[in-house]
C-alpha cells in the first residue's frame, strides 16, 4: 500500500520539478519572457487547484482508488503530449491539463493511506508517503541535469518521461484495495470484508470466518452517504480548524512553489551557467530526504502541530538566509537548509490534513485544503519576477520567510490528533 502509493507520488514529484528545468531552457531556447514563463509556470497550479477540489469530492463519491488511478493517467498522457508542443501557447494548455490530474491525486493518496495506517504510526506512515516527493523531485533533477540541456529538444524528452504514470495507473487500479473505511461508509460490507482477510492473510493473522453474506448485507453504512459537499467543512465543530489548516496550506504552497519552481532560474540569472545551475538544484534537491527522515521521526514523538510549526520556524530562517547568500557554499547550504526544513513542514501537514476530517468528507477536506494552497502556487510564480526587480534574491526570499512565519503561526490553531483513532 505505502510503496505503491509512494511511487505514484514520486512521479507527481518528477512531473512538478521537470518545468522547473523546462522553465530555465526556454527562456534561453525561445527567448520566453518572464510573464510567459510565470504562466507555464502558473497554469499548472491553477489546474492543481482545480484537480484537488474535484478529486477529493470524487473520491468521497466514487472511492479513492479509482480516483487515484484515473489521476495518473490523466496527468501522465498530458505530460507527455506537452512533449509535443510548438509553442507557448499549447504548452500552457497542456499543463492545465497536467494540473487536473496532478492536484487530484496527491490528497486522495494521503487519504487512502491514511484510512489504512495504525494510529500508533500513522503520522509517521503519511511522512514515510510524502518523502516519495523527495525521490521524485530528485530524480527530476537529475533529468534536467543530464536530459535537458543535452540538445535543443532535451526539454521534451524530460517531459516525455512524464508518461510513465499512465502505464502505471493501470498497475494501481489492479493492484491497490480500496478503502475499508470508504467502502463501509458506503454499506459495502463484503468488499471491505475481502480487503482486510487480505491484510490479515499477508500479515499470517488467523481470525475467525467473517460474518455470513446475509449478515453482512442486513448492516448500515457508517457514515451517511449524503453527497459531501464544501459547506460541511464549517459544521461548528470543524469550522475552526478548517480555517487554520487553509492559512497554513496556503502560505506552505506561496513559499515553496515560488522558491522551488523559479530555483534554477534564479540561480542562472545570478550569473551561474545553465548546467551549473541545475547541478546545485540538484544538490540542494538531496537535503529533502533527511528533512522527511526527521519529520517522520519527529511527528510521534513531538506530536503533529509542534513538529509542523518547528519545521515551518527553521523554513523562515533558512528562507532568510538564503536571500542574505552571496558566495556559492552560502548558497548550496542555505538552499539544502530550506529544502531540509521546507520538505519535513510539508510532511507533517500530509500527515495532520485526513486526520481532521470524519470519513464521509476526509477527501473533500484534504482536497479542499490543497485546492486553497494551489491557489498561493498560482500567486508565487507571478508574484517571483516583480519582487526580484524590486528587491532582487533579498527581498524574495524575505518575503518567503514571512509566509512560512504565518504558516507556523497557523499551525498551532489546529488540534493534535497524534495516537488517535480516526473519525469515523
């Protein structure tokens, strides 16, 4: 379950990281102005925000496997029509189309997971799931460090391994169960019934046989299967939280996109060839997996809001410090500082985001929480060329750093859930 979920997240990650890269070779190769390259960068995150949304009311309908499944194929086929582009112009509607798929899959994989994992190591699971991102995110960079400045066409044929999900959408529809809790929600008892005697058979568990199909039939689902809808997200008992975890998912995604997505530019545009720049994003890159090492050891024993407001301090402070770089090594450390911090914060607030929800809208609510942080995604990559004329690097990451401060400030509005039961 984790490693099959973990390798559709790590292709997410690579297709994320590839414009990056795709970014710094067509302002060189096409001569592509900043405003054309923010909207590549942008149109992505718009259909991200929309993806989430979507995916997560869907997966609350129809179940999260079959969403996430659809998800990669969708976005894996569009990436790798992208390829094909011939100008500005189809490669932003195409990356619209990558959006969809990509905004939809990241909350409804979380979700399945966690609707799986023992509540004495769930947190740490959800770590574990979103340091695949680490992976992916390296193995982009490693792509763009070898693929992409290869030759005039190195940007497509980085974005046409992008394709690899649709193949492999199909090994997840197969092979993935489908949530238990999902499908008692829905009054599928037998089904449910089915995935944990496999669960159990893999782990050499003998339990008694289960209940007769008749008994098993006669049973009420668990939850209402009502059509989830936005507005229960502010039922009394959940509006507050609901707000605290939309600030901090927005402020995460603002300084995150906006550093990450425009990293290789910046960096050539601070006097660093192109390969150059891409091999010190690539080293900056590798600091991520310690950050979720960390933050997956972290989140049991600290509980979940202390090590996301901890992890969102040190991402203000590295943020700080890498717009006061000058020299290269101040560079590469403060840039492997942010990546260690920024990735543990994200993390944590994977692994805090299902845990809030009862099971009838956990994907509308994760889904909602990152359709409002794609949003921010949308704004950073606009907002990076005019704060960087205004101000240069200094500026940027100055106000980087005061999002992630907002972030932290957001994190302790939302309850500690660590070793608890999820709601039914």
């Amino acid at each position: 379950m984790l490693v099959g979920s973990g390798f559709g997240w790590a292709l997410d990650a690579m297709d994320v990281g590839l414009i990056s890269f795709v970014l710094a070779q067509l302002a060189v190769q096409w001569n592509a102005s900043d405003l054309e390259l923010s909207w590549v960068a942008s149109v992505g995150f718009i259909g991200m925000a929309v993806g989430a949304v979507l995916g997560g009311l869907l997966a609350d309908r129809i179940g999260r496997r079959r969403v996430f499944a659809l998800t990669l194929l969708v976005y894996g086929l569009a990436t790798g029509a992208s390829a094909l582009s011939g100008s500005i112009a189809v490669l932003i509607a195409w990356r619209f189309v990558v959006g969809l798929g990509l905004g939809a899959e990241l909350p409804v994989a979380s979700t399945l997971v966690s609707e799986f994992a023992p509540p004495r190591i769930r947190g740490r699971i959800i770590v574990v799931l979103e340091s695949f991102w680490a992976i992916g995110w390296t193995v982009s960079a490693v792509i763009g460090f070898l693929v992409v400045p290869s030759s005039e066409n190195g940007w497509r044929w980085a974005l046409a391994v992008g394709a690899a999900p649709a193949i492999y959408s199909v090994v997840v529809r197969l092979r993935l169960p489908e949530s238990v809790r999902f499908l008692e929600s829905r009054g599928r008892f037998m089904e449910a019934e089915s995935t944990v005697q496999r669960f159990e058979h893999s782990a050499g568990v003998t339990v008694p046989p289960p209940e007769s199909a008749a008994v098993m039939s006669g049973a009420r689902p668990t939850a209402s299967a009502a059509r989830p809808q936005m507005t229960a997200l502010f039922a009394r008992a959940l509006r507050g939280r609901t707000a605290a975890l939309w600030l901090v998912w927005f402020c995460v995604n603002f300084s995150y996109y906006g550093a990450f997505i425009w990293l290789p530019t910046i960096l050539v545009a601070s006097g660093f060839s192109l390969t150059r720049s891409f091999a010190y994003t690539l080293i900056i890159t590798l600091a991520q997996l310690p950050g979720y090492a960390a933050s997956a050891y972290l989140i049991e024993r600290w509980g979940r809001r202390r090590t996301l407001a901890a992890f969102l301090i040190g991402s203000a402070l590295s943020a700080a410090l890498f717009g006061m770089a000058t020299e290269t090594s101040q560079v590469i450390g403060a840039g492997m500082l942010l990546s260690f911090f920024n990735l543990g914060a994200w993390g944590a607030l994977y692994a805090v985001t299902p845990e809030l929800y009862p099971t009838r809208i956990r994907a509308t609510g994760a889904g909602w929480a990152a359709g409002i942080g794609r949003s921010a995604a949308i704004l950073a990559p606009l907002a990076v060329p005019g704060l960087r004329d205004t101000g240069g690097t200094g500026l940027l990451f100055t106000v980087f750093a005061a999002f992630f401060l907002v972030a932290a400030l957001g994190a302790f509005g939302l309850p500690e859930k660590r070793g608890q039961v999820l709601m039914d």
